[in-house]
C-alpha cells in the first residue's frame, strides 16, 4: 500500500500546485469545444437506450454537466 499512498499523495500536491492551470484549462474554449461534442454524444446515446419520456431528462442532466465545463454557462 505504501507506493499507492505515495502515487495519491503526489497526484493530489501535483493538483494543489497546479490549481489555477487546471481551472484555466478547464473553463477554456477548447474544453468547451470538447466537452459539447461529448456531451452530445452521450446524450443521444442515451436517448437512444431510454424511452422517449426521459429525453427532457437527459436534455437537463446534459445541460447541468455543460454548464460546469468550459467557457458558456
């Protein structure tokens, strides 16, 4: 267990050092670029699997996840 608490302590100091990097990155064009065509993508799979009376529901759930990544509220 010790080298897997040692990878964790290192993953979180590297996340501690690095905060401002990662929410810049994160709430960039290109990651809103992405995150849309991600998000779209798992939403109409979705849809696809669900019946049609949960697609207001996923439009929603797909609306809130988008809401928290990129550069468009």
């Amino acid at each position: 267990m010790g080298a897997l608490d040692d990878l964790a302590k290192n993953a979180q100091q590297f996340v501690e050092d690095n905060k401002d990097k990662i929410n810049e990155a994160l709430n960039s064009q290109q990651a809103e670029d992405i995150s849309d065509k991600v998000l779209d993508a798992v939403a109409d799979a979705a849809k696809k699997v669900t019946p049609d009376e949960h697609d207001a529901k996923v439009d929603e759930v797909r609306a809130n996840l988008d809401n928290s990544i990129g550069t468009e509220p």
